[in-house]
C-alpha cells in the first residue's frame, strides 16, 4: 500500500498534534455545554477518533453516511444521505467532524440541514481544505491544515474505497489511477 504514495502531505505527528489543540478549543469554547459531534461517514472515522481522545468535556458522537463522490477522484456535485442522525438535533450545539472540505457542497448542504431540523448552532471540525477548491464558502470553525489542490488519500480519505487506513495524509501515484 504504501508504496503506492508520491508525497506524504501530511504526517501522523502532525495530526496528532493538531488534533491535541483542536480538541483543546473545542473543550473550552464549549465550557458547560453538551454538544454533539456529527461525524461523516465514512471520511472522519480517524478524524473523530483522534479528536475526541482530547475533548475533556462531555459530548455525544452521532454519525451521518452521506455520499458526493461516485468512486472515482471527480465530484458528481450530489450530495445524498444515505444513514441519517438517530436522534434529533433539534435545540443541540452540533459541531459536525468531517475529513476534507473541497468545493464545500457537502458541508455547505448538511450545515443548512441541521440548522433546519432546528439545532441551536452548528460548527464544523476538518482535518483538511484545499481553499482553492472552494465552490461555496464554508466557515470551518476548527481546521486541522490547508493542503494545495490535489486528491489526497489516509487518514480516512479514500480512492476507491482504498488506503483508509494509512496513519498520514498523501498523495496517490499517478499510474495507481490509471490501472
Ligand atoms: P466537497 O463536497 O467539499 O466537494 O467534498 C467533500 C467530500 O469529497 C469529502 O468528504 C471527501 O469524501 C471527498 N473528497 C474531496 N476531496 C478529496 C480528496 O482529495 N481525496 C479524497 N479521497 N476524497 C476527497
């Protein structure tokens, strides 16, 4: 698997660290709270793991699996949800956990409906942007790095369903996409 990788962008060092004071902040903004952390299946898995290991509040983990992205490295611009929150957001302080924003679309529509099923706030925790990306703006709240143009893969992200588990954050080689 790793011999697949071009450029580690990423390290796991890196992530941990970042990770640390994310959660940190996210500890003391949300002082005397109860929020709950929406994770985006199935991207934020890592993210979420690592980032609630230093929030020293309590908060509830809730999970949403939604789809943009047919398989391949282009974005269909679609966004379906296909396993939905148990429980209702209504009145709650949601911080949703997702691995990447890039054209935003994703976020952009769960952050609207959240705040139209009725949750009081909703911020967003990512462990990646890639800015130059954007189609619609996106306020994340707690970012781990920006990261240039690229499709990336680890750390959660995949290609086709693949290198998930890779503890950094790297780009694929070029032939890997071509076979
Ligand atoms: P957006 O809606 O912001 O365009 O895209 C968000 C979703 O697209 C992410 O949750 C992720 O699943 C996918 N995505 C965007 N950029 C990348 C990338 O560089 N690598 C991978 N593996 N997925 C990406």
């Amino acid at each position: 698997m790793i011999e697949d990788i071009k450029e580690v962008l990423v390290d796991n060092k890196k992530i941990e660290a970042r990770c640390e004071e994310l959660g940190k902040e996210i500890s003391k903004d949300y002082q005397g709270r109860l929020p709950i952390l929406v994770g985006l299946l199935k991207g934020s898995v890592p993210f979420m793991a690592e980032l609630i290991k230093h929030i020293t509040i309590q908060v509830e983990t809730e999970y949403m699996v939604v789809s943009s992205y047919g398989g391949g490295i282009t974005s269909s611009g679609e966004i379906q949800i296909i396993n939905d929150l148990t429980i209702s957001p209504q009145g709650r302080d949601i911080i949703i956990v997702e691995d990447i924003v890039d054209s935003g679309l994703t976020l952009d529509t769960i952050i609207k409906l959240l705040k139209y099923r009725g949750a009081s706030s909703v911020e967003v925790a990512c462990l990646l942007s890639k800015p130059d990306a954007r189609k619609v703006e996106v306020d994340v709240k707690y970012l781990g790095f920006d990261i240039k143009n690229e499709f990336v893969v680890g750390f959660g992200l995949d290609y086709d369903q693949l290198y998930r588990n890779l503890p950094f954050v790297g780009i694929l080689k070029e032939e890997i996409y071509k076979k």
